[in-house]
C-alpha cells in the first residue's frame, strides 16, 4: 500500500488560529516538516490578507522556501478563485489545491456562488493550469455533510467528480469540512469513485469534530485513498468555541502508518518537535495523542 | 452486526481518578446509563479497598442497585482473586469478570504471580463459577503489547486462550491495557481467535493512548467482536501524567455505530449528560469528543 502525507497544519491548522505565526516560524516548522521527510506541505492559501491575516505571508513562503528545496517534498498551495491562482502561478507553487463545495449554503456564504457557478469556475481555473503544465488537487469539500444543510445527497458529490474527471481532471480530494463522515459512507463513497474513474488519485481529509477522524482515514486508506491530508498536533480547531474540529493528526498517522509496517522513512520525532513548539506557541495543548508521551528513543 | 456496549466508566474510569466518587453519585451515573439503555455495566471491582479506595463500595453498589433492575441491562463486576470470587457471589454480579496477563512483569506486578500461576488460578475460579451457573468473562490483559516488556508474542495470547477454550469458557475480552493495538494486529489476532474456537464470543477493550482507541474498536467490530467495553467521556487517563490513555468514549463510540445504522434504541443524550455531570463532578474535561458538540434535539 502506497500512502503519501500531505501536511496542512500551515494551512487549514493555522486559519483557524487567532494567533498570526510570523513568517520566520512557518519557515522552522516548515524545514523541520522537510527533514521529518513529510511528503507534501501546503505553505498556506493564496487569499485575501484582510480577511485572513493568518495566510498574509503565503507568496513570501513560498519564495523563501525555494532554495530549500531538496525534490523530495512538494509544497502545495490552496486557491479560491483566478487571482489566487495568478499568485500560485508567480509562486512556483507545486501542487496547486482548489475545490468547490457540495453544499448550496457553505458554497454561497464562501464564495458567493452556487455549486453549479462554483464548479465552473474552478473548472476553468484546472483546466487552464493543466494547459500550463501545473500538477494540481481539485476537492469537494463538505463531501460527507454540511455544518448548515446537514446530510449532501451522495449524487450531488458524485456529480460533480465526474465532471472533474469528464475534464481530464484525476487528483480528487473529499473534504470533511464538518467531521460528518462515519466509517460506512467513506468506504462507500470512494469505492463508488473508484469504479467511475478506476484512473483517478483519490485523497481525504477529515475532521475529527465527532472523533472520527483516524478510522474515517483508515477506511478511506482501505478503499484505495493514497493522499491523506492530516495536520501536526492535530490542529486545526476553531478558536471561538471548544469544539475539538481539528484535523486528523499527522504524527497519531504516522505513528499508526509504522506499526502497519508503512513509511518508516518518515521521521516521526521531527513533526512531533514541530507540535512541540506550535503548543508552546499558542500556549495551548495540541489535540494529538503521540506527541505527550513520546519519548525519543 | 449485533454488537453490545459493556460500560467500563465506573470500574476502568474511575479507578484512575484520584477523587473518589461518592456512592450516591455513582448510583445517579448508573442508573442514568440504564435509562440509556446500555447492555451491560461494570460497577466496579472487588478488590482491597485499602489499595482502591475508589473501589470500596462496590458491594454496596450492587445491592443498592438491585431493586432498579430492569431485566435488560446486566450488571458486571471485576475480580481478582478468590476472595473478590465470594464477593462477587454475594452481591449477585450478572456478569463476572476476571482476567490474566500475557505480560510477565504485568502479571507478577499486579498479582505476584507469574502468567501459568495466575491462569491457574483464573481458570479454577472460572470453573466454580461455570459450575454454580454464573455467566463470566474472561480477559488477557496486556494482549497487543506491555507498557513494562514492550511487545508480547502473539503466542502467548493464543495459548492463554486455547487454555480458557479447552475449559469451557467462551467469553473472552482481549484487553490493550497499554494502548498499543493497532488494526493489523486487531484484525490478525481476532480472526486466528475466531477460527480457534468458532463458537466463542470475544469482547475487546482498547485505550486511546495513541489515539488509535476508535479505529482499533472498529476494526475489532469487522472481525466479529459483538462485546465493546468502553467508557462514558473517555474516561481512564492516568492521573498522575498528562498523558490521554482514557478508555475509548461511550458516547463517540454509540455515536459511530448510530450513524452505521446499529443500535438506535441507544440514547445518547443521556450518556452524554452521565459525562458533564462527570466533567463536572472532576472539574475538567475528559478526553470525549461528542459531548462537547452536542446540542439534544
């Protein structure tokens, strides 16, 4: 089994933070993530800084990064929209993630767009970058359940897979934007995927609001998903409430990973010393497992 | 799939707390998991209540709780030794409880016998009581590895088992006493049981220490185990270290399985109120992750 992490602490872990990291932070936990020999690290989201100052230093990342670079890890980016991927574009950016959500009310309160406007728009952003030459994710987020509609009729996400894949587009991601997925519906619903694009890399990114989310990507691993996007210290929680909605966390997968026999070239001692600083920094505990009593041996 | 809850909070949980519960709190706990509807719960164990104040009244608790019975729910007890055996016998326990480890340390540690000496002794017990009529269970501790000898040959558990088989009792809990299950192994050791002894049922008991608590309870699930000892909040951690290796959740796990379809006449909601009063009662969160989201509808 071939299974590749793609680490969004930086991400999807640190928007939710009130707490902006500097730049020169990102950059240590950054090379620490390298050295841990993580397979791909989203660097941030190519977004408006006024409304996330958390993600205002994305370009200048990417640009420092650069000479860091050893041609093992790629570093993704996340766009929403033509003038993210503008900036993506400028930034070298190797993995360029965008998405569209299977929700009509997440959809309208993020984007201002329905499904349908959404889905094309980012289509003709991925097709435009496949022109390009440029290696890119597309998503459905809220694939397994919405936060404001609850249950996301299957067909709605299969819907707009297969328009994915009817465009060339094979690198596709479900979101569980709301941690509404349950073993069941994972296997399911990849499964299902797989037989409409037998071609296609699958990946999944699930959170953990029900405590759910090491066995959601156990079953999805199961079912032929290789990318798992989980977050250091399994961050990731929102800041204004004391929901646990963190991402799965990266070293408790790994940890997992080893004792299946799997990546053992991962270092799981460095991404923990990344959690390790990160809840230093927010002076906080991180919801990860394997980090409090992991002693180096 | 049938699959049956057996409640570990009062025993497995709250034997870690160092603040004892009184007894008239714990019959609110109780009988509140009754009204939930859960299949069996462990009142506690019948130990020397100069070692385990926490456990000093569990006699007590029996007794009071026997005018409540509703005929569903069932209720366990834990012992150790002979004399925890009378115990047990006076206060009429549904299901007793006893157990071996595969780990020599563990086993001279915690009972100071070696593991032959000890099975002896279980067994023995376990056949008076087969011979008086009591349903039992019988457990390995320590199973997927020790927190004193590190890994446990698979072997050793098998030969603990084949032992209990060949005397005629098949109930048997595999207990990750050190949490260090995780699913290959699940999955290896329950299908070699089942294929050992066809007719057995097989209990499991996982500890979130690494945070593989959920998935290892699934994997078991998918390997024919209908017995899932868990406990209400996650309780269970240690209270001496930070370290979170709380039993999985009641209300997590019941909250999986409702979402699988199973076991709907469970609810949650009362579960969950049993975890805040806990929360409460300790003057802290415990390791849960649903009853911090959850809004009763």
């Amino acid at each position: 089994m071939e299974i590749f992490i793609h680490e969004v602490g930086l991400r999807d872990g640190l928007q939710m933070e009130s707490e902006p990291v500097p730049t020169i932070t990102k950059l240590q936990w950054t090379e620490t993530l390298v050295e841990a020999g993580i397979d791909i690290i989203q660097l941030g989201s190519f977004v408006n800084p006024k409304i996330m100052p958390q993600m205002a230093d994305t370009d200048e990342l990417f640009q420092e990064i650069k000479p860091k670079k050893n041609g093992k890890t790629k570093f993704s980016g996340l766009i929403l929209n033509e003038k993210g991927f503008e900036r993506a574009l400028k930034a070298d950016v190797d993995l360029i993630c965008m998405g569209v959500s299977a929700s009509e009310t997440h959809s309208k309160k993020n984007t201002g767009m329905s499904v349908s406007e959404a889905l094309e728009r980012i289509v003709n952003i991925a097709k435009e970058a496949i022109k390009l030459g440029k290696d890119i994710q597309v998503s459905v987020q809220s694939a397994f359940g919405c936060g404001y509609e609850g249950e996301i009729p299957e067909e709605r996400v299969f819907q707009i897979c297969e328009r994915y894949f009817s465009e060339g587009i094979n690198k596709v991601s479900l979101a569980d934007t709301s941690g509404y997925a349950f073993p069941q519906k994972v296997e399911r619903m990849y499964s299902r995927l797989q037989k409409m694009n037998p071609d296609a890399e699958f990946a999944c990114h699930f959170h953990n609001t029900y405590g759910l989310g090491m066995v959601n990507t156990y079953v999805a691993m199961q079912n032929g998903v290789k990318y798992i996007e989980t977050a250091f210290g399994g961050l990731g929680g929102c800041p204004f409430t004391k929901q646990p909605s963190g991402n799965v966390c990266t070293e408790d997968f790994v940890y997992m990973l080893q004792k299946m026999g799997l990546r053992n070239d991962i270092n799981i001692g460095k991404i923990i010393s990344v959690t390790k600083y990160a809840c230093g920094f927010f002076v906080k505990d991180l919801p990860g497992y394997v980090y409090k009593i992991w002693r180096e041996q």
